[in-house]
C-alpha cells in the first residue's frame, strides 16, 4: 500500500508506520569471527535490529569494520540501531557468532 491510498483517506499511526516501515525492509546474515567481517543493504536503513543466534558474544559497529571495543551482542540479546545505516560489522573475541540482521526504511 502507498500514501495516500486515495484522496480523502484518513490513516491512523499504525496504518502509516506499517505502510512506511514494512515496504523498505531487507534481512541479512553475518557469520562472525575473530576478524572483522561486515555486510551492506542494498540502501542505507533508517531502524536496524541486530540478533545474535550464536553462543559467543559479537562486538557489533553500524560501519566498515569493528573491534572488541565495540558494542557487545551477548548470544540470544537483540540491539537496535537507529539512523541512515548501511553497513553492519562485527567481530567476536573467541570463536564465532551468527547475526540475523534486520533493515527497516530507506534512510
């Protein structure tokens, strides 16, 4: 569904949220290691949740690489990210992670 639906039309916030978000999404995967790996979108992403299904914690970056000093993903926590976002990075301090990667909204 696009905006405005039809002329006259009166959306409440689920309506436009759903119709902005949910259109520009893309889903990612990263295999995460003690070297810095990354994966792009296609377009910079406005709201990224980042989900760690892995059994070690990934050091994650909203850009072109990362370090153990960036923000910790224990296994099974989920972070967000907001902002125009088109690079996600991460590295692990011992032994490897798997990220879900989630981008909503063209930013």
């Amino acid at each position: 569904m696009s905006l405005p639906v039809y002329d006259g039309q009166v959306l409440d916030y689920k309506d436009i949220n759903r119709n902005l978000i949910h259109e520009a999404h893309e889903q990612l995967q990263l295999s995460v290691s003690t070297s810095s790996s990354s994966v792009s979108f296609t377009n910079n992403k406005t709201f990224i949740i980042v989900r760690n299904v892995g059994s070690n914690t990934a050091y994650v970056n909203a850009g072109s690489s990362a370090s153990t000093s960036d923000f910790p993903v224990a296994e099974n926590e989920t972070v967000t990210f907001y902002g125009s976002v088109g690079t996600i990075s991460a590295i692990t301090s011992t032994g490897t992670a798997d990220l879900r990667i989630w981008g909503f909204g063209d930013g």
